[in-house]
C-alpha cells in the first residue's frame, strides 16, 4: 500500500502532480485549500487513509475526487472525515457509490457543519439513497447545494426529495437525468423557487394552522401577510377568525420558529401576532 507526501506548494490547489509516494502514511501541505484527486485510482482503501489525512489539515476546503473508484465503503470513510472537517465543497461524480454510499453520506450531513456543495452525480443513486438524503436535508445546517444528476433517484426519490425541502437550507438540487415524472420534476422546482426561510415558514404555518384549527382560507391569507407583506391580507385574516379556537400557546412561538427574515417580514409578524392576541382576548371577553 503505498501512500501520499503533498509537497509544500505555493499554489493553493494541490493535484497529483504534487504528490510524493511513501509506505506510511498520507499527509497535504501546509497551504493547500484544495485537492484535486480525480481520476487517481482511488478505492476504498486509499480514501482510508485520505480521510485521516484530512483529520490534520483543517484549511482544506474543497476536494474533488471524481472518477475514481470509492464504492460504498469509500463513501464511509469519506463521511467520517465530513463530520470533523472544514470541507465545504465536495465532488464525486463517477465513483459506484450507490443507495449504499449516499446513505453513509446522509448520516454525516447534520455533523458536516462546514459542507455546503455536495456533488454526487453519476454514482447509481436510486430512490433508497434519494429518501436518506432527504431524511438528512433538515438537520443539515450547512448544506446549500446538492447535485444528484445522472443517477436513479426516479419519481420517489424525487418527491422524498421534495418534501423535505420546506426544512432545509438547499438553494440548488440538480435532478437531471433521474427518470423523474413531471409532477415530481415540478414539485422540486416550486420549493427551490422560494428562499429557504421562507419555505420554512410556510411549513411552520402549516403546522401552526393545523395546530390552531385555521381552515385553508385562513392559511393563505396568514401567507400573503407574510410572504407578500399585504396589510389588507392581515385585515382580511383578522376578521374571519371569529370563531376559530385560537392556540396561545402556538401563537407565543417567536416568530413562527424564529426563523431569519428581513426586518419587513418580521414587522408583519408582529403586527399579525398582536392582531391575533387581540381577537383571542376578544374571544375570552
């Protein structure tokens, strides 16, 4: 097993043509913010001890390591570099990770505190590795892009997919050339429309209205409050809520979540909650 010396460099880029071979151990230079490694015949074994490389070398922030041949299990020893790491952007195109290796990948996101562009198109992704992806979306934090094309994700894993935008962060999830149906195609493309504070919030609009007993009609006039900032909206709102049975409890949420909004956004909530607090004292009366 032979392993890797990066030579120091003054570029920030390191490739194969900075690398020295020895039989102990892998190591990068100090000033390398990048690795290239694509197309370097790298398996299971060898991204081993690449992942304990990455554990002494917090500058690195981008890896490229497409076309090689990782497979599940070098997806594993990836995910457990993610999770202490300071990568930000990672590329795996080409590397048989399938159902398996996406799934490893999933279970490290909510760690993965610096991750924010994931790429792992071409890797025989189905609907299995699609769903653990979208289990993971909500309690990635970090994760901004996701880049599944060319796999086997299919309507079902395209769906999974979508409903778990409205919790997560994602600005960009690249789905091409997943056998897709329209509808599931469109249902990605709806949420990735909207900011991912907003979509959080109407999700937790959602719940709250259930929660509050708000028919439909109520929830979208809450919404174009909201998202619209249409003061009529909140007038109009007011006013149907006679006889609903109001939650106080859910009302006394910050900010529906506290979620980050500019200041507009938030002057309509307060504005909204007063409003609501008003007729619920009126209720009572």
């Amino acid at each position: 097993m032979f392993s890797l010396l990066l030579a120091a460099s003054a570029a920030t880029e390191c490739s194969n043509t900075d690398l020295r071979r020895s039989a102990s151990r892998w190591s990068i230079a100090e000033g390398c913010t990048s690795l290239n490694l694509s197309k370097s015949k790298l398996g299971a074994a060898e991204m081993a001890l690449l992942a304990k490389a990455l554990a002494d070398h917090p500058q690195l922030t981008t890896l490229k390591l497409e076309r090689n041949a990782l497979g599940a299990a070098g997806a594993r020893a990836l995910a457990e570099a993610l999770r202490t790491s300071r990568l930000a952007t990672v590329h795996l195109a080409f590397n048989s990770l399938g159902d398996e290796g996406a799934a490893a990948l999933a279970a490290a996101l909510p760690e993965a505190k610096a991750l924010a562009s994931l790429s792992i198109d071409r890797n025989e992704v189905g609907p299995r590795g699609a769903k653990a992806l979208a289990d993971a979306l909500p309690r990635s934090a970090a994760l901004r892009e996701l880049d599944l094309s060319w796999n086997w994700v299919g309507s079902v894993g395209a769906h999974a997919l979508a409903a778990a935008l409205p919790n997560s962060g994602l600005t960009s999830l690249v789905l091409d050339w997943n056998s897709a149906s329209d509808s599931a195609q469109a249902a990605v493309a709806t949420m990735l429309s909207k900011p991912p504070a907003l979509r959080a919030s109407e999700r937790a609009l959602e719940q709250w209205a259930a929660a509050s007993g708000l028919r439909a009609s109520h929830l979208q006039l809450l919404a174009a409050a909201l998202s619209v900032h249409e003061k009529g909206a909140l007038d109009r709102l007011v006013g149907t809520l006679r006889h609903v049975p109001l939650s106080l409890e859910a009302l006394a949420h910050d900010n529906f979540g506290g979620l980050a909004k500019p200041p507009d956004a938030r002057l309509v909530e307060r504005e909204l909650l007063a409003a609501l607090y008003a007729e619920h004292e009126r209720q009572k009366a």
